[in-house]
C-alpha cells in the first residue's frame, strides 16, 4: 500500500520494487494512487485508492479497507508512516500477515509495532522501534548506464576556468540537510560546491553564501532532474543532512564511483568507511571535507572496494530478492 499522491523516492521504491518482485514469480497487487498507475508493469495489479488525505478520514479509511477486501493478500505491505497507521486501524479488513517498510527515523512508533513484521532500508531506522522480527534492505537503483556529464564538460557549463577540486550535495533545500553547516564550513581553496535541489530554505542559503563571500566557489544550481548525471564529473558528494533513512543520492553516488563524506547519519554509517563520517558539527564536517579533498588519488584508492560492493548490493534486483526472501521467512513463521 502506497499512501499519497506526491512525487520522490517513496513512491519510485515502491513501484520499481513491485516491478522487480513480480519478475520473481510473486503476484503483487498495489493499492495507490490512479497517477502511478501506468508506472507499474502489466504485472502488477494496480486497485486505485485516493489515500492523499488525512490517515483519519472515514472516506480514505473506507477505501482503503475496500481495496484490502477486494486484494485479499497473504501479505499486505505498507510504505512508510501513513499506509502503516492505515493498515494498522484495519488490520481486521487485511486477513495476511502484515508488513511495513519504515523509510526514515520516526518519533512515533506504535503503527509500525503492531505490523507482524519491519523491513527497514537502513539499521538505523529501525534501532528505536521496539519489535522482534527486523529486516534491512537497502534502497536499490535500476541497472544502466546513466547519463553522464564529463568533468571537462561539467566545468566548460559552469565556467570553471582552473583546476579545483568540484564538489556535490544534492537534496531538497531544507533545513533538516544542514546546508546551511556546509556552507559555513566551506574554504575558497576547497574549491567548487554545487548545491543541487529547491526548496524554501533558498533564500537563507543564498544569504549565508555572500555573508561568507562564498559567490565564486558555492553555486546553488536548483532542481536538476537527473543528478546522477553530474556525479561523473565531480570529485566528492557531501551528505550534510541532520537525519537520513538510506539517502537515494548517496547510492546513486557510490554505484557512480564518486566517493562520499557524509555526517553520521542511517544508511551512511552502515557502508561507509567510518573515516568518511563524521559527527553533526561544522569544523568536524570542515576537517572531513579538507581531508579528502587533500588527496583526491588516495580517496578514490581507499573507496574502490566500496564501488564495487555497491555495484552488487545498491541495484533493485538485489532490494527485491532481499524482500522476497523476507516474505518467505514471515510466511514460513505463519
């Protein structure tokens, strides 16, 4: 069950997982919203339900329990907080066992406690939710060659004209990615940041950007709809945020061979080396930063066996046989 009607790496996990699971042998249906509809294979049963209202709401309420009926699953699997309150109020409605992804550190709990079982994209999102059947499985990306921008292409773009090091940090402009952290952290002689994303954070950052003198080397570049593309000609991916689950763009970075300094955050301390994370503070994310960007031979030295466990773990098909194997251990308990 996917919950909403907005657009992110929610939605993409859920439809390129039910897509991967049905190459599988599983019969998946989805009940989601009517716009992803023809997002999903011709294999995937697809029974419309608006859920973009409150959890609370009779008529969403109704529907959804609708929809349960009619699917009639061995599992019933919800996708983060929302579906998860939802299938829990109609757990009656839902005969299978149940089951919910947790995507990112939640506060309130209880929905997903009552859940017969928990598959969390990272360890940390799990670690505060008191319940005796876990699973982790890490967030995957489609297998392909992406669309790449050479560095020297990246740099004619942009009008870099010398030889410093470019950097990326990529996310919604929020407060919780700490963008602000990593501006104030940031030397000329570290060379180029672009800060790749929108959102109602822009004006504070641009502001902390002349504060600091900062106009030459910090470029917000807004929302790019490939990022991925630029990985391929920067040198480093900052992860700055506050909290994560397992950040999509971190994946994306390592399957790109582009080495990552991010603050300790879930996801990023389970398969980083843990001299590339650092704690929530400006000089410890200055000192990571001036550390890799040093050597830049030796960063990518020190990363190859991560690019190469990440080309074998971080892909979707990995994400969907590791679910299913989840499935097959949950129903096996039944």
């Amino acid at each position: 069950m996917l919950a909403g009607d907005e657009e992110g790496g929610l939605e993409n996990h859920v439809v390129q997982l039910a897509n991967h699971l049905v190459q599988l042998g599983i019969n998946v249906s989805v009940a989601a919203h009517a716009k992803y509809e023809k997002r999903f294979s011709a294999d995937v049963n697809v029974v419309p339900v608006d859920l973009s209202r409150s959890r609370n709401n009779p008529l969403a309420l109704f529907e959804a329990a609708r929809a349960l009926q009619a699917i009639q699953a061995d599992i019933v699997h919800a996708h983060a907080s929302k579906a998860a309150a939802i299938v829990s109020r109609l757990s009656s409605w839902a005969p299978g066992k149940t089951v919910a992804t947790v995507h990112s550190v939640k506060r309130k709990t209880r929905a997903f406690e009552s859940m017969d079982a928990l598959i969390g994209v990272s360890q940390g999102v799990l670690r505060a939710i008191n319940h005796d059947k876990k699973y982790v499985v890490f967030n995957g990306l489609v297998r392909g060659k992406a669309e790449q921008v050479e560095p020297a292409s990246l740099r004619a773009q942009l009008g870099i004209d010398d030889d410093l090091p470019v950097s990326l940090a990529v996310g919604r402009l929020v407060s919780v990615k700490r963008f602000d952290r990593l501006i104030r952290a940031w030397k000329p002689y570290f060379g180029h940041l672009l800060i790749v994303g929108d959102g109602p954070e822009k004006r504070h950052l641009e502001s902390e950007i002349r504060k600091r003198n900062l106009q030459r080397v910090v470029r917000l570049l807004g929302y790019i709809d490939n990022a991925r593309s630029l990985m391929s000609g920067a040198d480093l991916l900052i992860c700055s945020s506050e909290r994560e689950g397992f950040s999509y763009t971190l994946a994306e970075a390592l399957v790109s061979k582009l080495p990552v300094l991010s603050t300790r955050v879930a996801g990023a301390e389970e398969v980083l080396p843990g001299a590339f994370v650092v704690e929530h503070k400006d000089c410890s994310l200055q000192q990571g930063i001036e550390r890799c960007l040093s050597d830049l031979e030796r960063l990518n030295t020190d990363y190859e066996p991560v690019f190469t466990w990440a080309s074998k773990h971080l892909t979707v098909e990995n994400m969907a046989a590791e679910t299913c194997a989840a499935y097959r251990d949950i129903m096996a308990a039944a």
